[in-house]
C-alpha cells in the first residue's frame, strides 16, 4: 500500500474545476481532501492568485513515480504548459511525501525539497491530518509556526469555493 501526500493548485482558467477534476479521476484513492485556499503568489512573477488544497492518497497499486506519472497526466488534461518558472498554470500537481521516503532523481525530489517553506502546502495539509510530519523535517505545524508571518498572511480558506467527492 502506497500513501502519499499531494499539493494541488491552479490559477488558469476554471481554477475550482482543475482541482476538481484531480479529486474526481483519483477518486476512492482519496482517503482526506482540505478545503480550497486562496493563494498569494509565490516566486516573484505578477499573477493571479492560485486556488490550493492538499490530498492524502492511498492506492496499493501505485508505488511514489506513479504518483507523479498520475499527476502529470491530470496536469496535461489541464492543458498545463510550463512557460515560465513559478508562473500561472492551470494545474500543478505536486508530490509532497510518498511513504516516507528519500529521493534525489531530479524528477522526483522527496520529499518536496521546498513544501517546509510554503504556507499553501502546510497549512491545508495540517488541516487533513493535524499530527503530519514531513519526511526529515518534522511536524508539520512546527514548520508552519516558523514560517514569517507574511508567508502565512497570503494563504485563506475560502468559505465559497469547496471540492466535492462524488
């Protein structure tokens, strides 16, 4: 059995139905689904706004590369391009965590080489299980309390935009 934990966001397009579509195709993989948060951008480049959530997954028939082989085609569904580094895109689907483990393939870094830094991945994931720890890092409420408070600042739930499981 494989777990893992995955970041989605969005902000092309129909931002909710993105996020929608990862939770309908994963389907009775989807063992926990946070609410949707309105995101600041991160990185420097001048874009909308993004929608988040965090999913924990669960499949005994998908090992940590077919988590991300899963995501990347959800993401080319979306129509996803990768113009611009840090830039808008219609969906991003990133691998947090898979069963704990380490990796240094440049195709898959685990666990998520910058989820400790980002207030977007913490804060949905703690909200879907509160006692997360990240792979080599620690909890995850730890890394959201060291965060800077700006950081935290630019993450919102919102109360009028929900996932929903079929």
């Amino acid at each position: 059995m494989s777990t893992a934990v995955l970041s989605i966001g969005s902000n092309l397009g129909d931002r909710l139905a993105h996020l929608q579509l990862v939770l309908d195709e994963l389907g009775p993989a989807v063992t926990a689904c946070s609410s949707v948060y309105v995101t600041a951008p991160w990185g420097g480049v001048e874009q909308v706004d993004f929608l988040n959530a965090v999913l924990l997954v669960s499949d005994a028939g998908t090992d940590c590369w077919g988590w991300l082989r899963r995501g990347q085609q959800l993401e080319a569904r979306a129509h996803r391009e990768r113009v611009q580094h840090w830039g808008p895109r219609s969906l991003d689907v990133d691998v947090l965590d898979c069963d704990g483990l380490h990796s240094d393939d440049p195709r898959l870094l685990l666990p998520h080489p910058r989820a400790h830094e980002r207030a977007f991945v913490l804060l949905p994931w703690l909200e879907v299980d509160p006692a997360a720890v990240l792979t080599g890092r620690g909890p995850v409420a730890d890394l959201l309390a060291a965060l800077p408070a700006g950081e935290r600042a630019g993450v919102h739930r919102s109360d009028d935009q929900r996932l929903v499981r079929a």
